[in-house]
C-alpha cells in the first residue's frame, strides 16, 4: 500500500512537471491578436477575390507579410523564412505557415521590400500604430503593398529600374526615397501648382467639352514640367508617378470593386472599427482630389508624386479604360498610356 501510494504520488508530480513545462511553453510562443488574423484574411481573400479583375496576374505575386506589433514580428505565406523565424504552425484563417521572432522594425511601419529571405514583403504594423488606424483603409493598405510586389515580381522589373541610372552607386534602394529631386525650386513648385490644380478641373469636369478642354491644358503643364527638369529629375519623377500614384490609384479601385462585388466576413464586418467600402473608396477619392488642390512640393516632396500619379489614373479610366494592358509592357512613364487618347 506505501509503494502504492509513493508512485501515486510520483506520478502526479510528473504530471504536474509536464503540464507547468507546457504552459510554460504555450506563454513563450506568442499569437497573432484576433483582431490582426480578421483583417489580414480580408485583405487575402479580396486580393484572391477580386485582384485579377483589375491587374492581370496579380494572383502570380508573392503576398508575404511581416505583421509588426508591440513586442513580436508575425512572418505570414512566406516561402522562405530566415533562420531567426521560429514557427508557430498552420494558420487556417490565414491558410499558410506562420512564424515569429521578436520585434526589430518600428509599430508604425508600412512598406513592401525584400525584408526577409530575398523576397518581396509587407511589412506592416498594427492598424491603430499606422496612418491607416481604422480596419478597412489598413487592409487596403495592405494591398496597395501587394500591388508593389506585384511591380516587384515583373520579368526585368530590377534590370529595368538600373537602367533608370538613378541609384548613382547606391545599391541599398534607399535612393528611391532619397533622391536630390528639386523640391525647393520655386520654379519646379510653382509649375507643379499649376499642374495639380489643372488636374482637379479635369477630374470634377462633368461635360465632355470642358473635360477636354481641361485635359488638354493639364496635359501642356505637364510638358512644361517635363522641359523645366532635368533628364534625371525627370526619369525620377515619371517613376515615382508610375510606381507610387499608380498603387495609390489601386487602393481606390479595389475599394470600389469591393463596395460591388464583395461580401465581407462577419467577423470583419463585428470589428469595432469597421467602415463599409464604398465609403472608404469615396474618401480615397476625396483625399487625392483635396491633396491636388492644396498640396506644395516643397512640404509634401515625394509623397506629393501619389496623389498626382492617383489622379492621372483616374483620367485614364475615363478617357482610355484598358490602359492597364500597357502598364506593365510599357513601364515607368505614365504619360505613354495617354499617347493614343491625346
């Protein structure tokens, strides 16, 4: 009866042992907060949903994410994960293998670049830690950086931003976001004044005359901008209009396609913070036409090249709706897709 009771006893500490080193475990190994795995899924399944409908072989893109929070970094459909990722398992709301290691970019990230293992990745904080701060402009956030690694993914995509010869000896990237442009110019500012107001008449035009007229006249400001920069000033500006406006402009679109032809889930529509689409897209609408009309180049500088490119794409729809047939043959110079309307 005593070795009876001594293995009892025994047995129960062993028992006690294991479940304390399996909860211990179960703290160690974080979990991607709900409300991240809801909005995450949705932009997935609208990317899955409706991506195609607007570029062809969107669905051909890598769409890995690094979901950035307070203390941890979440690694989503990623195909290659470096080696201080350890793996949390399958995700069946995410449909795809997550991974995690501790915090190394800042909350408030937004960006599409090869963070990890080479490939092209969002890198994303949290919604409320990010300019989007509510659910649904976040998950469209998230696709406006799946539309960059869609550009990213395109045969000769990096050969051909070389032969932009803009880099001069950087070889970070970094002289995407730093390139000497001339912000300050009261010249450059001026004419880019002139040509953002002259946009706005053309994007609120409502008759077909005074669209052409106004296209017209945008179109000359646009030209006298190209004559007033410099080769490479210029090459720098039809590329950031290409890559920047053209992803802004994307963000529009699918939100007004989802508005359509999307049902979303319960669970993102229970989300505190939830807003209809077709809303969003009304405000994404508004936004570019109110940065065009009171934007300067020297405050805003780069970031003034994504209402600009997001308008002219607005102007292609209505004068010109397969124009993104030649956005990936003909690249980095929007202005060509207006070439046989103009």
């Amino acid at each position: 009866m005593l070795m009876n009771k001594i293995m009892r006893t025994k047995l129960a500490l062993i028992s006690l042992v294991f479940l304390s080193s399996q909860a211990i475990l179960a703290q160690e190994k974080p979990t991607i907060p709900s409300v991240d795995r809801i909005r995450l899924a949705e932009a997935f399944r609208i990317g899955e949903t409706l991506g195609n409908r607007i570029w062809k072989g969107w669905d051909t893109a890598p769409f890995a994410v690094l979901l950035v929070t307070s203390e941890y970094e979440f690694l989503i459909r990623h195909s290659r994960p470096s080696e201080d990722f350890a793996l949390l398992g399958y995700d069946p709301l995410l449909k795809g293998n997550v991974y995690f290691r501790k915090r190394t970019f800042p909350p408030n990230v937004s960006a599409a670049f090869p963070a990890v293992g080479e490939i092209s990745t969002i890198v994303i904080g949290k919604a409320e830690n990010t300019s989007s701060k509510t659910s649904t402009p976040w998950v469209l956030t998230v696709l406006h950086e799946h539309f960059h690694q869609l550009q990213n993914s395109q045969p000769n995509y990096y050969q051909d931003v070389n032969r932009l010869n803009l880099s001069r000896g950087d070889r970070t990237g970094m002289w995407m976001l730093n390139f000497p442009f001339p912000y300050t110019s009261p010249e450059v500012n001026h004419q880019f004044v002139v040509m953002s107001r002259l946009l706005v008449e053309a994007l609120q035009a409502k008759r077909k005359s005074d669209f052409s007229a106004s296209f017209a006249a945008y179109f000359n400001a646009r030209q006298q901008l190209e004559e007033m920069l410099s080769p490479d000033d210029y090459r720098y500006f039809s590329f950031q209009v290409w890559q920047e406006g053209i992803a802004r402009y994307t963000e529009y679109r699918l939100a007004k396609l989802a508005a359509k032809k999307f049902e979303p889930s319960k669970e993102f529509r229970a989300l505190k913070d939830y807003e209809p689409f077709e809303g969003v897209a009304a405000e994404i609408r508004s936004d570019v036409v109110e940065e065009l009309s009171t934007l300067r180049l020297d405050e805003c500088q780069r970031v003034a090249f994504y209402p600009l490119g997001a308008g002219e794409g607005f102007l292609l729809d209505r004068i010109s709706p397969k124009w993104r047939s030649r956005y990936f043959v003909d690249k980095f110079y929007v202005e060509k897709y207006f070439d046989a309307t103009h």
